[in-house]
C-alpha cells in the first residue's frame, strides 16, 4: 500500500525476509516478493541535514507529501511563444497559462507617425502601401498619378484648394488631389472637432464644443436656413430673433426641419373652444365647441341624469338600484302570456326592503310547496301536494320528508263512524260518551291490573303481528323497563325494544342453586360482560381438555389447552433423565425438550461444539466493573480498483483496532494487518505484515477515515470484485 499521511511508520516497524517494499511505477508500494526497502527509505546518513526542497526561478512552488506524489507549480507568468500581432505594430506573446497578450509596438500603430531617416521604395505604390508611416488610399486614377510620380525620386505634399491635396515632384509637377470635401461634396464624419465653426457673417456663430449645440445669433436680424439645411443637437434662437403672428412653425420630418401650418387656437387660452362644469359630463354645442351635458358623475362613480332617459336598445341590471321608476299603461307588452314557465320572471317590490326585486313562477311554486301545495305539470295549476293520492273519507296526514300529504289509516263514514285499521295509543285520558264494547280483551280502568284466571288457559295471553315491534313492553316511571321483544328476545335493563339475544339482562345478576348451560356437558355457551359467581363449583377431571377462559369480548368461553398442564411437568422431555447444568434445547417442533452443547456451572460458561455470529453480530468482552473491553466481529465487501468504502467499527469511545485481511480473487490472495489508533478526532493507521500467494499482491491502497459515525477502511485493489475479509477486534 502507499505511505500517506494516514498511515505513519513507526521505528518499531520490522520487515523481514516475508515482507520488502518495491517501487511501482506510478506510486510506491507496500509488497512482498521484493528484494529490498532502499527504493521507498533512503539509508540513514544518506541526505545531510543541510539539504532542502526550495523553489527555483519560474517555479511557483514544489512541494513533497511524504508520499510518492511530487507537485511542481511552474509560474503561468513564464513565455511560453511569441508570434505576429492581431493588428499592424502589434506582436502577440502567450505565456504558460495559455493567455495570450497583445503588446503594441511604440510608435507603429495606425495612428503613430514614426519618423525614418530615409525610405527607398522599390515597389509600384498600391492602395496598402504606406507614405511617412501613413496609410494612403486612392482610387485607380489618383493611383496611376502617384505611382508615375514616384518615379521622380521624391515627392512634396502641401495643401491645395478647399478639400485637395497638392503633391509636387522634384521636377516641379504639381497635382491636386480631391480629398472629397470640396463645395458640393457630402463628407460623413463619425465625429468633428473644432473650436468653431463660422456660418453666416459673424464669429458669434458656432458650435458649443461641449454641448454640441448650434448658436445662431444675428445681430442683422432673421437669419435664413435653406430647406437643405439639417439641424442635429439643441439650435438656440438669440436675443435678434423677430417674433411673427404666422400660423406657420417649424417640424422635424425624418431628421429635417420644415414648416407646417397649426390650428390657430394653439395661441390662445385653451385648445377647445367652450366652457364646462367640474363633474359635468361634456356635451357637443357645435362642430368643435363643447359646453355641459344633463349627466353628472361624482367623485363616487355614481351617475345622476337631470333629465329623462329613454333607450332604443336593451337597459340591463337587476334593477335593485331605481327608484322613481313610473310605469304608464302605454309601455307594458301587448301581448299576455298565459300559460307560465317555471323561469317565467315578474317584477315585484320588496316589502321588507322597500326594494325592487324579481321573482320567478319556479320560485313562487317551491314557496306554495312549504305551505302543502304542490303544481300539476300539465297544467301548470296550484293544488294539494299529494292530492292525486288521496282517498276518499280517508284522513290525510302531512309527510315532511317528501313534502305531502297521504292517507292515514283512519277513515269515517258517512253516518260518521271512525275506523283505525292499526292501534290506537292514547297518551292522554280517554273518555267514552257511548257505549262501550270489549272485543275479546280484558279492560281494567284501575290504577292496577290484576288478572286472575280460574281456567284450563294461561293467565296471561299476548300475541302480536306486527313487523319489528315488541310483543310487550313493562316500564317504571322512575327507571328501567323489561321487553319482550320481536322473535321472543327477553330484554331485562335494556334501554331500547329490540333484546339482541333470547335473554339480555344488563346489570347484575345473581343465580342461586345449581344453574345448567346447554343440554350436555359439551356444549359451549358463553357468559359476558360484568362479573359472573360460580359458588360450590364441585371438582373433577378435564374432559377434552378444555378451561374456562375470558376473550376479547369479555365472554367467558370453553377454549382447548394442551394436556401436559394437567401432568406433573408443562414440558416434554426428549430422556427420562437430564444432565445438570445442562442448557436445554427444543428437540422437535411440539415442545418437547432436551440437553444442548451449552453448559453453565455458575461461574463457568461452557460450549461443547463450535460457535457461530450471524452477519453483523459482534462478540463483546466485558471487563472488571462492567466497563466493555473489545468488539469482535468479522465485516466483507466486495472491493475493486476505484477504492470501496468498507464501514467496521463504531468510533464513539474507540480507543484502537487491530484488523486481520484477506483480499481473494481467485487463486490470487494477499494477506496483510492494520493497526489503527483514534484519539477521538483524527483516526491514524499503518499496514505490515503483507502476504502474497502470487508475485503480483492484490493490494493497491488502503486508507483509514472516521468522517462518519464508523471507522472506515477506503480499500483499493489491483483487480475488480475482490472479495475482502476483515476479521477485527476493537479496544473501548
């Protein structure tokens, strides 16, 4: 493995004849096989205590890990090349960053004017060519006359007329050349400056070379501009300026001043002729005078109309905001509508607010539906809701739930007679003014009822035909009732009519003499709820094993349990006789027991056959006082040559660990250990001991790191999918 900062060497370390150190080719190496250390430690005495790594000229920095890595930083600032410029009197020099500077040549750009002692040319001119360090450009004619000059063995330039230039060769030949801003001409400069520029007759005419503005001042009077003329920037008119009452002012078209003509009023007190009212809404008088209309808005938004107001189209709106609204006999429809829709609209005012409203026939139909009434779909007509349904002599009761009324079972003749089909309750006295007929039913009017029977028949005799009701019913007043419900069901202390069972008794219950459930012994009935009192329970023997228990329900119930409860011991024994201080373990599936490998003499724990931990147990020694001593355990991955993460043991309180490793791939296998110690912030490791069972080991690197909650190993091998076996035992 590599020598890092990680992993330090002690001078405690020894490495014999099974383990030298080579050099590979990239980093040094920690394997076996070799022949030597001298490749990794230089012999002592070899480097004097006077020698020193320092940075040289050009170089940054150099610097030595005490590992294999050696780092030299070369300065960016060093040439790296130099070549021709990007422009004329340039050169362009990159340096080792790869950054390319442009240096200016002094007094050769294209805006120098170098001075030579003499220039031969020796080539015809052409448009590139160069006089006096300057550019000349021309076109063809004016080429041929320079290039014929230039024959005379010198040429002399001087100014000619207004925008020409005056060349004169030695033998007195003058030529002007036209620089194009003669008279006439239309020169475009990108920029002009001067101190001034006269125009008219006086000096005081000029351009601000500061603003950039154009003064014309005549002390004459009006100074006239041709329409050829563009003005650009601020023109500032002087104090000689005559004022004029034309209609007639000057615009800017496309960049260029002209006249045009204006409306008159522009002279006067307001654009638009006419007066009007704050919050008036105006109103055309004539073709272009405006004065108040009868409209007013305030600053609410709200719109008062002096007048009257009529439409030729459709006013919208709920109409919850007009008031004084006069309706006259002349602007209803025509027409009638007789037959009505359910969306039928009709204007009302409402009494309660004083507003006006509108409502629909649909909407005065539900509101008859609340007081009984009810519409027929064919003819639109207001009726009984759930006539249609009624009988005759029958009396009609209101259903609230469907919102009309149907037939009771009560109906009345015509000689007035009433009739109820069902039962008659009667919560209140009951008084009879004729007379009375009993139809086999015994009548008491007593505050008692006492039945007294002296025949073959029961006493008592209720039969009922009802559908879900009660066949009767015992209530005290004061609290508590007995039913005897629909099916028979007998409630006691129930709080509703319908018992849930042949016998419901809520409360306690007391049961004095002997008391049988079901008709033979194996029957299974259940008992819930409260408490339940046995007394005098006789003893006996189990029959199909099986006890009284209590379930999720508070029932007592009849539940199987397994034999041996009833015999002398809960567990089956797999001998008649078991070794003591024996463990036991299950010998089978059904409970029955017998001797294990373990033993436990109470102060010695003894195991008789090998001991195995499943994956990620660890064995712990404890030592005087309770305080842990060491972890064991055994951690594997499957590492490659991009370096795996192997996590092993947990770094709170760790003081070192000792691993055993094996890298396998095959045949091929390295042995090797790690020693690490952790001080609670920096975890610091070294490796010995390496073992080959080939010429090449399987380990690259491997380094040590407690980023985490762990201790980590960081393990790089020499091929991919090597398995790693870390057999390590932790000191706390």
């Amino acid at each position: 493995m590599a020598l890092n900062s990680d992993f330090k060497v002690k001078d405690s370390l020894y490495v014999g004849n099974s383990a030298c150190f080579v050099t590979m080719t990239d980093t040094p190496k920690i394997l076996s096989a070799g022949t030597e250390l001298f490749d990794i430690f230089l012999q002592e005495g070899e480097i004097a205590a006077s020698c020193t790594l320092t940075s040289g000229t050009g170089i940054d920095s150099f610097s030595f890990d005490t590992s294999a890595d050696v780092t030299i930083n070369v300065n960016d600032a060093v040439i790296d090349s130099i070549a021709s410029g990007n422009a004329q009197g340039k050169i362009a020099v990159t340096n080792l960053g790869n950054t390319i500077s442009q240096i200016q040549v002094d007094g050769l750009g294209t805006t120098d004017s170098p001075t030579f002692d003499g220039i031969d040319l020796t080539s015809p001119l052409t448009t590139n060519s160069t006089i006096d360090g300057r550019d000349i450009a021309a076109d063809a004619a004016q080429l041929a006359i320079l290039q014929g000059l230039s024959g005379d063995n010198g040429l002399t330039f001087s100014s000619g007329s207004q925008g020409s230039l005056s060349i004169t060769d030695l033998d007195g030949d003058a030529t002007n050349i036209d620089l194009g801003t003669q008279t006439g001409d239309s020169p475009t400069f990108a920029g002009v400056t001067a101190d001034g520029i006269q125009i008219g007759v006086t000096a005081a005419n000029e351009i601000d070379t500061t603003s950039g503005n154009l003064t014309i001042d005549s002390a004459g009077g009006t100074t006239i501009i041709d329409d050829a003329t563009t003005l650009c920037g601020a023109v500032t008119l002087g104090t000689g300026t005559v004022a004029g009452t034309s209609n007639t002012v000057l615009v800017s078209d496309g960049g260029v001043v002209k006249t045009d003509v204006i409306d008159s009023r522009v002279w006067g007190t307001s654009l638009v002729d006419g007066a009007g009212t704050q919050s008036k809404v105006p109103l055309w008088i004539d073709a272009d005078t405006i004065g108040n209309a009868n409209i007013t808005q305030d600053l609410n938004g709200d719109i008062q109309i002096a007048g009257g107001l009529s439409a030729t189209a459709t006013l919208s709106g709920d109409g919850s905001g007009l008031t004084g609204v006069t309706a006259t006999a002349v602007n209803f429809p025509s027409v009638n509508k007789n037959d009505l829709d359910p969306l039928d609209k009709i204007f009302i005012q409402d009494n309660s607010t004083s507003g006006n409203k509108f409502t629909s026939y649909a909407c005065l139909l539900d509101d008859a539906a609340g007081l009984g009434l009810a519409v027929t779909t064919d003819t639109d007509s207001i009726c009984i809701a759930g006539s249609t349904a009624l009988s005759n002599c029958t009396l009609p009761m209101w259903d609230s739930g469907n919102g009309c009324f149907l037939n009771t079972t009560i109906t009345q003749s015509n000689a007035g007679n009433i009739n109820i089909a069902g039962g008659l309750t009667v919560m209140d006295n009951l008084s009879v003014m004729g007379t009375f007929t009993c139809l086999d039913t015994n009548v008491s009017t007593t505050s008692a009822l006492s039945v007294i029977n002296t025949g073959t028949g029961p006493a008592f005799y209720a039969e009922q035909t009802g559908v879900s009701e009660p066949i009767a019913q015992f209530v005290d007043t004061e609290g508590g009732q007995m039913v005897i419900g629909d099916t028979g069901n007998v409630g006691i202390g129930i709080s509703n009519t319908t018992p849930t069972h042949k016998l419901q008794v809520i409360g306690d219950t007391k049961l004095d003499g002997n008391t049988q459930f079901g008709g033979s012994p194996s029957d299974i009935h259940t008992i819930c709820g409260g408490t339940v009192l046995i007394p005098n329970v006789p003893a006996g023997t189990q029959s199909g094993n099986q006890v009284l228990v209590k379930d999720s329900s508070n029932c007592v119930v009849l539940d199987s349990v397994d034999s041996k409860i009833f015999a002398d011991s809960l567990v089956d024994s797999s001998s008649t006789t078991t070794t003591n201080n024996q463990i036991p373990k299950f010998s089978n599936t059904t409970g029955t027991i017998g001797d294990s490998n373990i033993s436990d003499s109470g102060s010695l724990v003894t195991f008789g056959s090998d001991v195995k931990l499943d994956a990620g147990a660890e064995l712990q020694v404890f030592a005087t006082g309770g305080v842990k001593s060491s972890n064991e355990q055994t951690f594997t991955a499957t590492v490659g040559t991009g370096g795996t993460v192997v996590t092993t043991f947990a770094k709170s309180g760790l003081n070192s660990v000792k691993y055993n490793v094996a890298l396998v791939n095959g045949v091929n296998k390295t042995a090797f250990e790690i020693l690490v110690v952790y001080n609670g912030t920096t975890s610091v490791g070294t490796v010995y001991g390496i073992v080959d069972a080939q010429s090449a080991s399987q380990l690259d690197d491997i380094e040590v790191s407690n980023s985490g909650a762990t201790i980590d190993l960081t393990i790089t091998s020499a091929s991919a999918s090597t398995t790693a076996i870390i057999q390590g035992k932790a000191l706390y």
